[in-house]
C-alpha cells in the first residue's frame, strides 16, 4: 500500500479543518520557503496541531502522520520547505486554472477510444 498520499491527505485534513489558523501558520514561517533554522519550529507547530486534531484522523493515520513529522523533524534539509520561490505555489496554481481553462474548450466526443 502506497502511504505518501494517505498522508498527504491526512495532513490537509487538519489543515483543513481551521483554514485561518493554517494560513497563519504557513505565512509566520514564510512557506514555502521555511528558512533552515525555523524548519524544527515549524514542523514542531505542525505536530501540534496534529495532536489538536487528532479527533479528526483515524487512530493508525494519526500515529503514522505524527511519527513522520517527528522524522521530519530530525532531518538535516526538507525539499520543498526551503529555499523554494515565494512564487512556487502561485505558479503551480495559475498553470493549472490556465491549463484547465484550456481543456474546457477541446471539443467532448462521446464513445470509445480504441487503440
């Protein structure tokens, strides 16, 4: 079984749960460019806030999620927490909705592809 995404998913969840909060989160510690010596502090707020929520993950999912980001935490470098552009996530976002604005106008056809 392929667990990133469960936890990936899990982790939103939270996120999720109180968008402000995360919001401020994710703006205090510059993300996505967390500077290198506050990543400790950041996943540490994290796994607080996972422990808040707890409530919200079933029991397995809750302890995966909390022990990575206790490895996480130990780690010496996090891609994707640091030294990414102020602009990475934007970007991702306006590539999609301008892709998705362009898939909207390809003609649908209905049937079957054969290969």
């Amino acid at each position: 079984m392929m667990i990133a995404p469960i936890l990936n998913n899990d982790l939103y969840t939270i996120l999720r749960d109180n968008v402000g909060m995360s919001a401020n989160l994710l703006e205090q510690y510059t993300y996505p460019d967390v500077e290198h010596d506050r990543l400790a502090a950041f996943i540490a707020e994290l796994r607080d806030l996972l422990e808040i929520q707890r409530q919200l993950l079933p029991p397995f999912n809750f302890q995966m999620l909390k022990g990575l980001l206790q490895i996480a935490a130990e780690l010496d470098a996090l891609p994707y927490l640091e030294d990414e552009p102020p602009t990475f996530l934007s970007t991702d976002l306006e590539t999609f909705t301008s892709n998705a604005s362009l898939y909207s106008k390809i003609p649908r056809t209905s049937g079957t592809l054969r290969w």
